[in-house]
C-alpha cells in the first residue's frame, strides 16, 4: 500500500531527527568514554605520585635510622677492637660470640685477607666462617680499600674513618634474613671488625611509613582499585639475577622485579609497556581483559633521589567506568524517547499544515489533466505553496495554446521527417515508401516506371567560390525548376547535397529520352543572383522499372551507375542504364586499388611534350605528362585515372612523385649537354590546399638542383578562383623562390577575368577546344586574338596547346603567340625521344 504525502513527511521528519539524536547520542556516549577514560588516568597518575610520596618518606626514614645503627655498629667495633687481640689466631669464635653478646650485636666476625681474597675467618655466626667475599662487587672493594687503610669511595653504604657501613640487604649467611654490616679497620690489627645485627627497626619504620602500608590505606578507601604493583623496570621481564653464597641462592633486594605490591593481574604486555613507561617517561594506559576480568592498568613512571627509577602499577576495575556509561545511555534513551513522542505529534502537525493545499492543489493539477483547463485554484498563501498555486493557475491558462502548438510542431516534425528541410522536396525516405508502392501498382497493371537520378555537375565549386549560402540558393531554385516539370502523379526528392531522383510512370523510352532532355536544357539556364549569372548542367542517369530491376534499392542504384557514365561522357548529358556499365564501376574499383600501389611498384612514367616558341622555332619548354602503365590492363589513359586519384586524394603523392622525376630530369638533360629547358608541371587542387605545398617544392628544388626559374607550375582556372585569398598568397610564396606560374586551359573558366590582376601569373595556355576551332568559327578566332592581345597588355606569355594544323599554326604566328605545342609538332614523349628531338637545334630542321 502506498503512502500518503502527510505520512511520508512525518515519517521523513522523524526519521532526520532520529538519526540526528542516534548520531548524538553516539558521540556523546563516545565523548564520555573519552572523558572518563582521561579522568581514570589523571586519578591514577595522582595516585601514583602520591605513593611515590610515601615511598620517598620511608625512604629519608629507614635511612636515617639505617645510619644510627651504622654509628651503633662503628662504636661496637670500637669496643670489640679494644677487647679483641690483634692478632687473630690468638683470637676464638666462642670469644666472638661471648663479645657479641656484652657489646649488644647479633653476631661478630673478624675478616682476613687470604691471598687475592677477603675471608670471614672467625665469627660468632657459623655460617660466616670460611665466606668468600671476592665475589661480592662493591663489597670487596670496600675491604681492600680498608686494608690498605684509605678512605672507602664506594657511593653505596655509610663511610666514616677507618670504618665503611654496607646497605641492609639480605644476609649472605641467612637469605631469610635482613642485616646491617658495619666493618672497622685502623691498621692496628691484622682483621677487619665486622659487627652486625638483624635490622627489624629499619623493617619496621618501612612497615609504617612505607608503601605497603599507604597501598593497604589507597585500597581500603577505593574499592575499584583492585592491584598496585611497584615494578623494577630494569629486573621486570627479565631472567632472574642470583647470589650464591655457600651454596645458596638468593635474589639481591635491588634485583627484586617486584619491589612492593602484589602482581596476580599479569599481561602478556605488561613487561612492553613497563619498558616504554621507563623508557619515555611517560604514563601508559591498557585496556585488557585478565582472568576473566576488564581492567583498566596505568604504569607512572617514578623517580627518586634516594633509589633506583621504578615503575608504579595500578589495575583499576573497569567495569566502574562502564557503569557509568551504562548509565548515560540509559538517560540519553529516555530523553531520546521523550523527544521522539514530541517530534511525532510536531512532525505530523506539520505534515498536515504542508499537504492540506497540496492536496487542493493536486485536486485542480487532475481536472486540467482530464482536460478541464478553467480549472482554478484559491489559496491565500505567501509562500512557496501559494506561488505553486499561481504557478498551477497560469499552467491551466497557457496549456491550450501549447498543446496547440504542440500539434502544430508535431506536424512539423512529421514534415521534417518526410521532407527535405531546404527544398521542400521529399525526402529519401517518403520517396522510397512512394516509390515501393507505385512498383506495386506497376507490377499489377503491368505498367512502366522510369528512374532519374539527377547530379548537379561542378556544384562544388559554386559552394567554394560564392559561399554555402548562395549554393542553398541555388538547390532551392533547382528544386522549383524540377518540380514545374512534373506532373500530378509523378515524384520529385532530394536525397543529399545536389543529388536529386525524380520518380515518372507510364513513359515510353523515347519519350522519357525528351523528358531528360527537356529537364538538362531547363537546368542548364543561368540563375541570376545579386546581378550575376551563375549556371550549371546536370547529370542525368536512367534506369527503367521492370527492365533494370524490381526493387527501390536497385532502381537507385542503376540510375545512379548510369548518371556515373553520364559524367565519364563529358558531363551535361544523360544515359540510360545499360549492364555494361556494371563493368565500369567494376574496373573504376579495380583502378581505384591499382592507384594505391602504382607508385611503389613503378608502374608511373612520365612523358614530355615540347613547346615551341613561334619566333626562335626551338624547344623551349616541355610539359611533363604522367601515363600509367598498368600490368594487367596495359596504358590506362590520364583521363580515367586523375579524376579517380583526385577524388580518393591519391592525386597528393602521385604529383609529389611527377614534381620529383620531371625536375630531377630536367636537371639530368643538363648534365647530359642539352640546353637548359623550362619544365611544366600540373598542379592538382588538392596539392594547392596543402599547407605545405612551398616547402615541399622547395626541397624538391633542393635535392634534384634545378633552378627555381626552369620549372613552371600550372593551375586551372576553377584551382585559382578557390579561396582566393588563400591561393594567391601560396602563387606568391612560390612566385619569391623564382618559380613560374601559368593558368591552363584558359577561357574554360566561369570566372571574372578580373582575376588575371590580382593573381602573380607568369603564362596564359588558351585551352585545345579553343584551338581546334580556328578554322570552323569566326568567334573562336575572336576569343584567341582577345586573349592574346589582353596578355600582351598584362605583360603575360601566351601558350596555345593542341595545334594539329598548318592552319592553326599560320593562325596563331599571325596573332603573335608566343608558344605552341601540340601534335602538329610533336606528340608526348619518352625520355629517349625528347633526347632525340633535342639534337636537332630547331623545329623545323627537325621536320
């Protein structure tokens, strides 16, 4: 069951706010842990000191009275010297021990030297007769310095003349025992005097003011302190260090590791952390659980003036400050409880003040959705609710128009998607759906259909020379064109750029041959823009429904094969689609892959075709001419291949490779004793757009050494007029090397001939069709005298190509050509044969 909106807010609501206080409380509860935790440590860092306090106290204590018992001790040694003979063979351990009882000692024993050694030789104790003390460190080293009648130096023990007074320790004789040793020794006697007796007052003053009695008071008044523990950092953890005398083993008081306290709380850590609390000087801190128990151990490290540093102990129960936490969370939950009651009744109240205009909005929102666009709505509200109630009010009012509009858009959307956006026409899309229905019908009435596929020849370069706007100006005017020529039933589209397909029924061959006809004459008339006439001619390819296939995709395609022929016959013309064409597009493919692998397997060469100049009648030029000798097909002619390699870009290193061989053999020709000769060479529009094109004609110059000034470059007229600012700056880049620039096939052109200023040309060549009509028409004689007479003006050379007669020679000798060249003279040759003609020094003795 879904819920409703007043639910899910308070619900929401007490969600957020229990979430708040769960993470609160969880700090809280964290942060108190944290407080406690600090708080048990700065107790016990207290505590500790305080015992360490204690421990001092007990320690000026026991001293003091240690040092009256060593005074006692010297002043029995006194009255044992003078009661004592001083030789000590004369001397008894029953006199010894008879002594030791008048002068009020527990025992006394005379020590000898021996050797290297210190022996108690007699003594009132039996245990000490026969003790070694070489092996007593410090000790010994009192005696000898007492034989040798110095001052003692030891730092341990009481040092008065004559007399040294060792620590209490445990009695070498009796490990049960704590004694205090007082040795004289004045020369005047051949033994040290040793008094000395059981130290219980010293025990006792420790008893009372040292630390087992303050940890028995800290213990009695803190139930939660459960252990304290003095630690000798430098025994604790350690292996045990013995003191063996007469065969008995005992542990020094100072190598004790406990020195006070009880240590039934062990840790396997514990000897870890004592060694980085004396190490660091710091208080350490464990949480741990130990015989089934949760303590809390502190180690505090203490110092102290009068003994070794120690580490205090102190394990603490646990469970005092979870108990306290215990009873945090209890209060926190209650509280917690209470707010949340709160919260609920808040957050409902809330809910219901928020979706009470909701719900009246909601109400209206679902009349304007059944269609109710009157519906209103009337809150007095100034907040965001009463905007959305205005917002609601103004939608309802506004919706009609845009559902309105949206119909309208959607209408255009569906125009869009079956329409061509620019022309109008339909589309590839409706035409195919249009087109595969009227092949139905056909097919049933056994009726025809013809296919035009229509290509705006050279569009291109009205889009490169006029600019995309004027080219979009030109496909709609197109479009108007084709569409006066149909008729009600008949099909129109343009299926991209200037490619359109017209779609006729019920034609006869000849008659759909006059429709094609009539279209290409209708296509071809100039177009008047801004005051300047621009034309083009179409394409037509033809393919014929049953006769050329049954379906959209084929009948396209034919026709499109079929308007490819049309363009390989000179453009401007229409075909119809035959099969053999199939082959064509089969062996445009195969010449296509052939390209790609002419140039590394030399199948290029190149052929030169002279230029005479009309005054000297000698050779003084050659226009280099690239031919393809194809290893299966044989001599693949130039017009079949370039317009291939120009449109696959094959043309970019085909004529680097042209450049490279004509301007290295020109150079050879040199070398060999022929005259210097100019060598032209034909740019391609793709090698004019190269960025690079100066460099690498430079480097071209450079490696074969020809002169700058021998080699000619050629471009058309369509190449100048592209990007014009463009390719004048790359005519001047060559132009400052010394190269020379010649425009080909001059008069072919659509543009201005205002060109001819701005461009650094060098050459005009009046194109062959020009030529070849010399003698037929008047107005190709015309045309050739202007242009020749219009480069004498502009100082520029004129080269007519494709003279074949006499008559066309006499004719341009008499306009004052500069150059020809053509078959008349010559046809292009081999490197062998222009050797040949070479020898001869002119044309005409060569003829």
């Amino acid at each position: 069951m879904d819920l409703t909106l007043k639910k899910k807010l308070a619900g929401i609501f007490i969600i957020v706010v229990s979430v708040i206080m769960i993470l609160n409380n969880l700090f809280h509860f964290i942060s108190t842990r944290e407080n406690l935790q600090k708080d048990q440590e700065m107790q016990m860092d207290q505590l500790a000191k305080q015992i360490g306090i204690s421990i001092e106290q007990a320690q000026f204590g026991s001293q003091y009275v240690e040092d009256l018992i060593g005074d006692q001790l010297r002043v029995a040694s006194l009255a044992a010297q003078n009661a004592l003979n001083p030789d000590i063979d004369q001397v008894t351990n029953e006199d010894l021990k008879v002594l030791s009882e008048k002068i009020g000692v527990s025992y006394i024993t005379l020590l000898k030297q021996e050797g290297d050694d210190i022996k108690g030789v007699r003594s009132s104790d039996p245990k000490e007769r026969n003790l070694s003390t070489k092996e007593w460190g410090y000790w010994f080293d009192a005696f000898k310095e007492l034989f040798a009648t110095k001052n003692v130096t030891v730092s341990q023990g009481q040092k008065l003349p004559n007399y040294w007074s060792g620590p209490v320790n445990i009695s070498a004789s009796n490990p049960d025992h704590v004694d205090k040793w007082g040795y004289y020794y004045d020369g005047t006697t051949n033994y040290i005097i040793s008094p000395y007796m059981r130290v219980t007052e010293i025990l006792n003053v420790s008893q009372i003011l040292g630390p087992e009695s303050t940890l028995e008071k800290i213990m009695s008044n803190n139930k939660a302190i459960l252990e304290i523990t003095g630690f000798n950092p430098k025994a604790f953890g350690q292996p045990p260090v013995y003191t063996e005398v007469n065969g008995q083993k005992y542990i020094d008081l100072v190598n004790r590791d406990i020195q006070f306290g009880k240590y039934t709380f062990k840790n396997q850590t514990d000897v870890q952390t004592v060694k980085t609390a004396f190490e660091t000087g710091k208080m350490q801190n464990v949480i741990s659980v130990i015989n089934g128990k949760k303590v809390f151990k502190t180690f505090v490290p203490i110092a102290t003036p009068l003994a070794s540093p120690y580490i205090v102990g102190i394990v603490t129960d646990y469970r005092v400050i979870e108990d306290i936490l215990d009873k945090e969370i209890i209060d926190n939950i209650i509280i917690s409880l209470f707010v949340l009651f709160s919260v609920s009744i808040i957050g409902y109240l809330l809910a219901s003040y928020i979706v009470k205009p909701i719900n009246r909005i909601l109400h209206k929102v679902n009349e304007v959705a059944e269609g109710n666009f009157d519906a209103r709505i009337a809150i007095d509200r100034h907040d965001e609710l009463g905007l959305l109630s205005e917002r609601v009010n103004t939608m309802s009012m506004n919706l009609q128009t845009n559902t309105q509009e949206l119909v309208n858009k959607n209408k255009e959307i569906e125009f869009h998607a079956n329409y061509d956006f620019l022309t109008g026409l339909p589309n590839l899309r409706l035409f195919s759906e249009t087109f595969q229905k009227r092949i139905e019908s056909a097919a049933k009435h056994d009726s025809s259909i013809a296919v035009l596929f229509i290509d705006l020849d050279r569009f291109k370069w009205i889009n490169d020379t006029y600019g995309h706007s004027v080219g979009d100006y030109f496909l709609k005017e197109t479009s108007k064109r084709i569409t006066h020529t149909l008729k009600a039933n008949e099909l129109g589209s343009r299926i991209g750029g200037d490619e359109f397909i017209l779609l006729l029924l019920g034609y006869s061959q000849e008659t759909i041959a006059e429709k094609a006809e009539q279209i290409s004459t209708l296509l071809s008339q100039p177009l008047l823009y801004e005051g300047q006439e621009i034309s083009v001619t179409p394409s037509i390819g033809i393919s014929l429904f049953p006769e050329n296939g049954d379906s959209v995709e084929t009948l396209v395609k034919h026709a499109d094969i079929a308007m490819y022929r049309a363009k390989e016959q000179g453009r401007n013309n229409y075909q119809f689609y035959a099969c053999e064409m199939e082959d064509a597009i089969v062996r445009r493919a195969v010449l296509e892959n052939g390209i790609r692998k002419a140039l590394e397997r030399n199948e290029f060469i190149l052929y030169y075709q002279p230029q005479i100049d009309l005054e000297t009648k000698k050779i003084v030029g050659l226009e280099a001419l690239v031919r393809w000798i194809h290893p299966e097909h044989g001599l693949i002619s130039p017009v079949e291949f370039i317009p291939i390699a120009e449109e696959t870009g094959l043309i970019v290193p085909i004529g680097e490779w042209i450049l490279q061989t004509a301007c290295e053999q020109a150079k050879l020709w040199q070398v060999q004793g022929f005259p210097k000769l100019r060598i032209s060479v034909n740019l391609s529009a793709r090698q004019v757009q190269q960025k690079n094109l100066v460099e690498k004609i430079s480097s071209i110059l450079q490696t074969s050494e020809l002169e700058p000034e021998l080699l000619e470059l050629e471009i058309t007229e369509s190449i100048a007029m592209y990007n014009e600012e463009y390719v004048i700056n790359k005519l001047l880049s060559l132009k400052k090397i010394g190269i020379k620039i010649a425009i080909d096939d001059f008069g072919t052109g659509y543009s201005s001939l205002n060109y001819l200023n701005k461009f650094p040309i060098d050459t005009l060549k009046i194109d062959r069709s020009f030529v070849n009509q010399i003698k037929n028409t008047t107005d190709n004689q015309e045309i050739i005298t202007t242009i020749i007479v219009m480069a004498r003006n502009l100082k520029l050379k004129v080269i007519a190509e494709g003279v074949e007669t006499v008559e066309q020679l006499r004719f341009l000798e008499e306009q004052q050509c500069n150059e020809v060249q053509g078959f008349y003279f010559s046809k292009p040759l081999t490197v062998e044969g222009i050797q040949a003609l070479l020898k001869q020094p002119t044309w005409e003795e060569n003829n």
